[in-house]
C-alpha cells in the first residue's frame, strides 16, 4: 500500500472518527421532536405500546421525525458557517450537549396519556427521573455561555427577583388548594372522619370543652392522639365557624412552608436559584396536594414547622426555635419523636447543648403524653392497625420489641411496592437529592417505623396525611445532598440540579398531581373537580340549610358525608355509634349492610322519615 492509500485511509477514518463525536447524538435529538409531535398529534400511547400501528402512521412517524432531523442539521450548519473558527464536528458535539434535554421528547408522549400513571406507575417515575437527567445535562452544557452561579455571599438584590416570584406562586397554589378543598367539601366528597372530627373539636373548644368531641364515645380526642396545637386554631374557627375555615387554613399553612425552605437551602448552600427550584418543587408536590385537600388533620400542621426549627437551628435564632420546637411538639405526640431527633441531629452537627435540651425536652413530654396526659393516644388507640399482634393494652416497650425483635420482617414490609413506590416517588421530584442528604435522614426514622409496621394501606397511599412525616425532611435534605455530591465531583452542580428539579418536579405533577391533568391524583381515595354541576350546588346549599335548621340541641346520628356538613354542634355522632339520638341524616348512597342495620334500628326507636332530597333522607323523632 502506497502512502497516498494510506493517507487516504487515515483521512476517512479521522472523518468517521469526528462524525461519530456528534452525528449519532444529534440523529437522535433531531429526530425526537418531530416523531413527538405526529405521536401527540396522530395517535394514541396504546397504540404506540403495543406495536399495533399500521404501515402507513409508520411512514408518517417517520417523516416527520426526519423532517426535524433535516431541520436541527440545517440550524447546525448555519450557526457553524457564521462562527467559522472551530471544527464543525466540535461545535456540533457542545450544540448536541445544548439540546440534550430534546432527547426526552418522546418521554412526553407518556406523560401526555392520562392513565399512565394509574396502570404504570413506576414507568411514570422513570420518565421524570430520566428528564431530570436531561435537563442536567443540558444546563451543565449552557455553562460556559451563561453567568456564574450565585454563590453564598451574593448581595439580597440579586435574590429578590425570585424571592417575589416565589411568593407569588406560594400565593397562587394556595389560593388554588384552598378553593379545590372548598370545592370538594361542597361536593360532598369530605367526611365524617376526618373532617368532621376536626369541626367539632373546635365548636367543642370554643365552647369550653377542650378538645371535646362527641364524635368519639370517650367525649375527648385525648383518647384518639394528643395534639394541643388545635387549641391554636379556635381563635380563627370562633370568628368562621365553617368547616371552610379548616380547609382554607390548612391549604394556606401547608403553602407557608416555602419560606422557612427558601431560608433553609439559601443558609446551607447559598444558592437563590436552587431555593426557588426546591420551592417551586414543594408547590407542585402531590404529597402537598393530598395532605391539603384530604379533608383536614392534625398532623399536616407539623409540615412548615419542621422546616422553620431546622432553620431556626441553622441560623441560631433562638427566639424563632423553640416557639417551633415547643409548637411541633403540640402537634401529635408522633411528632415528639421527630422533635427528639432534632436534638439527636443538633448535637452530630455540633450545637451540643441546644441540641441535648432539645432531646430531653422531647423525650420528658413524650413521655408525659404517654403516661400522664394521654396514655389511651396514639398507639393505644390503634394497636390493630399495626404488624405484630399488638393487643389493646400494648405499650410503647411491646411495640419497641416488635421493631428490634424482627427488623428482617421490617426491611420485607419496606421493599412492599407499595411502601418501596411510595419512598422513591418522595424523592423523584427532587432528581434523589436528598438519598445523599447525610445524618438529617435520621429525622425520617419515625415515619419509616409508622410506614414498615403499618397495616392500614391508607398508610402507604400518597393521597393521605402520613406523607407529612417525610415532606419537610426530603425537602431540606435535598440542598444537603447536592453539598454532597458538588464535594465528591468537586465542582458546582446548582444550576444543573435546580434544573433537574424543576423539570422533574413539572413532570411529576403532570403525572400525579392536583395542578395538572393527572387522573393519578387523589385527595384521600376520591378524585377532586374543579367546578360543581348545577345538581351539586343545589344539594349543597339545601345540606346548608338543613344544618341551620336543626335544634342546636338535638344529638345528630349521620353517615359519613353529610356529617362533614353537620359538625358544628354539641352532638354529633357517626350512624350506627348511638341509638339515643334525636335526628339522623342519611345518604342512601352510603347505606350498607352494617348502616342499614343501624337505620332499621333507629327507625324502631322512633325515628321516622320527615324529609328527603338530593339523595338524603333526615329521620326525626316522633313527638
């Protein structure tokens, strides 16, 4: 082989060699784009799945993807003829790292079928955390071309900005969540239990009886869980006395939280755009979503404040901390657990004394609560809901042993799907930041134990309250991991993980949340509506009526949704708890086998039928 052979051989394969750096890449990111659209456009995601499509939707998908293709390499060589001083190959390879995240295109097809989440859901997961990725790496590419990250000492001016922007969306979420829990309370989809309870133990407060309740045969909700914190919101019930009142607070509450994160991440990494990332994240949540809209509940009120007494440890403002620390406390006697490993988390970080008073403060009222205030609380109350063959008698040791005497059954009940899908669904909204969040992983301990010995499936469902023992703590470990993981690749990642926030975060509520189109998301076991139909505001503003009707006096049996309506009062039972009662109001469409048994017997006591509507039957005592 003469030289000019093998010149030529080295000169077409250097020309390979460059085509490869940058033309498999761009095939793909320019091909994505235009076969999304026709998918989006022309067919539906069964079809696509199961291979079912025909020869002619095949070359339609097929040009269109190749006409987008043509279009990216047309952009491609006009950017390059106009910059003429780098190899094409080089400058086409960082453009390909530019638009990385138009690789994930096609990903959006799934996202844009409805049901995904319902049939798929770690699919859907995947799909989020794969964007995440592409976003990343897109905003790792655009470094170069872009202003430096924020770094810790930047002045306040060059926050405000998004500071506004997150106030303004804080607002506008809690707005939104407010009116869906309205709207769902007056759709008659709210209960009894929960929201009932709640009511009533707040007309019972303002009333005089502390925390009364007649809901329950005890007359107290001592008996059920100690949360002194209500006592709080009686002021607010006494000038609304509406179950609206509850709703609108909670929605309100819950939404608050993004300034103690805000002040959180900006104190531990210094960084505003990764704070509005972590916020905005926290507003489209879900697990937000659910614990705004599923009635009402004591323990959604410790969300913000775990986020506040980590601040307020952080930035070693006393008079904020213990205020927080003292009002978590007061939430449920759970949440003194939580509070005890605050102190356990102060001392590793080395604030020693604080955090010791923290933890024997934690732990003399827990015990308080469990042997002198509330001893029937708690685990007393619901020892049938948990693994381990608790009796009604069980104590806090029996339940100790269960937990240390076969931690393997544990570790099994953890890796359930359920409970598994459940954890993994927590942290792919923050792109898994917060697995490498470090020691504050400890303060997940109390809901990882309540999650691993849980019975009740409502425990493991994303659309009910117990997501608020994990919210607050993958939330402020997500800044925490990313130091973390920026120590271990030594350089910065804020940019690139706000960016892998944001869109994972965007995903995922499309897939699951309350904002988007999702028909994944539940507030408890209902779906939520936007709007009321004609019929149900008429059946509304009659039960409204109806419950301004009633003698103030008079015990009120009623099953589980009107009695959300009807629990502003001195007596209010759930059907079926008691015969004594004067007045029951019945949905027909809740009667069953147990209720219908109870109805006959309220009917023999002398109950008879005085009115019906909209589906609702009011029994009244014969004179």
């Amino acid at each position: 082989m003469n030289i000019s052979h093998k010149l030529l051989l080295d000169r077409l394969a250097d020309a390979i060699a460059s085509t490869w750096r940058w033309l498999p890449a761009a095939a793909v990111l320019g091909f994505a784009p235009g076969w999304t659209l026709w998918a989006l456009l022309h067919t539906e995601l069964a079809a696509l799945a199961d291979n079912s499509l025909a020869a002619g939707p095949r070359v339609a998908a097929v040009r269109w993807g190749l006409a987008s293709l043509l279009l990216l390499l047309g952009l491609y060589l006009l950017l390059t003829r106009r910059r003429n001083a780098e190899p094409f190959a080089a400058r086409a390879a960082r453009y390909n790292r530019r638009l990385a995240l138009l690789a994930g295109a096609p990903l959006l097809v799934l996202l844009a079928e409805p049901e995904l989440a319902n049939r798929h859901g770690f699919a859907a997961l995947l799909t989020c955390l794969a964007l995440a990725l592409l976003a990343a790496i897109t905003a790792a590419a655009w470094r170069p071309a872009t202003a430096p990250d924020l770094a810790p000492n930047s002045p306040p001016n060059a926050a405000r900005p998004l500071a506004v922007l997150v106030a303004l969306a804080t607002l506008t979420v809690a707005g939104l969540l407010a009116y869906l829990g309205v709207i769902r309370h007056h759709a008659l989809v709210s209960n009894i239990f929960d929201l009932g309870i709640f009511e009533n133990i707040l007309w019972h407060t303002i009333h005089g009886d502390l925390l009364g309740t007649s809901i329950f045969n005890s007359g107290t909700f001592n008996s059920e869980h100690f949360a002194p914190l209500l006592l709080a919101l009686a002021p607010l019930y006494a000038l609304v006395p509406r179950a609206e009142t509850l709703i609108v607070a909670q929605a309100l509450w819950l939404c608050s939280a993004t300034i103690p994160l805000w002040r959180w991440t900006t104190r531990k990494h210094g960084n505003p755009p990764l704070a509005a990332a972590l916020c905005l994240a926290y507003l489209l949540s879900p697990f937000v979503h659910s614990n705004a809209l599923w009635d009402f509940h004591d323990l959604s009120l410790g969300v913000p404040l775990v986020l506040w007494t980590l601040w307020a440890l952080a930035a070693d403002r006393p008079r904020i901390l213990w205020p927080c620390a003292a009002a978590l406390l007061f939430v449920r006697e759970e949440m003194a657990l939580v509070a005890l490993l605050l102190g356990l988390y102060t001392i590793l970080e080395g604030e020693r004394r604080r955090g010791a008073l923290l933890l024997l403060a934690s732990l003399l009222y827990f015990t308080l609560v469990a042997t002198v205030l509330a001893p029937h609380a708690g685990l007393g109350a619901y020892p049938q809901s948990l693994h381990g063959n608790l009796s009604q008698s069980a104590s806090y040791g029996d339940l100790s042993a269960v937990i240390l005497g076969d931690p393997l059954f544990l570790l099994f009940e953890l890796l359930r799907s359920s409970k598994f899908g459940l954890l993994l669904a927590l942290l792919t909204p923050l792109a898994l930041l917060p697995a490498l969040g470090g020691r504050i992983l400890l303060l997940l301990a109390p809901g990882v134990a309540i999650l691993a010995l849980s019975a009740n499936k409502a425990v493991a469902h994303p659309g009910f309250h117990y997501t608020s023992f994990f919210l607050p703590i993958v939330f402020a470990a997500a800044p925490l991991g990313l130091i973390r993981l920026e120590r271990w690749l030594a350089r910065p990642l804020a940019r690139e993980a706000a960016a892998a926030i944001v869109v994972a975060a965007l995903a995922f509520n499309w897939s699951f949340g309350a904002l988007g189109p999702s028909t994944a998301f539940r507030a408890g076991f209902s779906t939520i509506a936007w709007t009321l139909s004609p019929a149900e505001r008429e059946r509304h503003a009659w039960l409204t009526q109806l419950a301004a009707s009633l003698p103030p006096d008079a015990c009120v049996a009623a099953t589980g949704k009107p009695g959300a309506h009807l629990a502003g009062r001195r007596c209010l039972v759930r059907l079926g708890d008691r015969d004594d009662v004067d007045l029951a109001v019945i949905l027909s469409s809740e009667l069953n086998p147990r209720t219908s048994a109870s109805l006959r017997a309220l009917e023999a006591s002398g109950l008879r039928r005085q009115s019906e509507a909209h589906g609702i039957v009011v029994l009244a005592r014969d004179p």
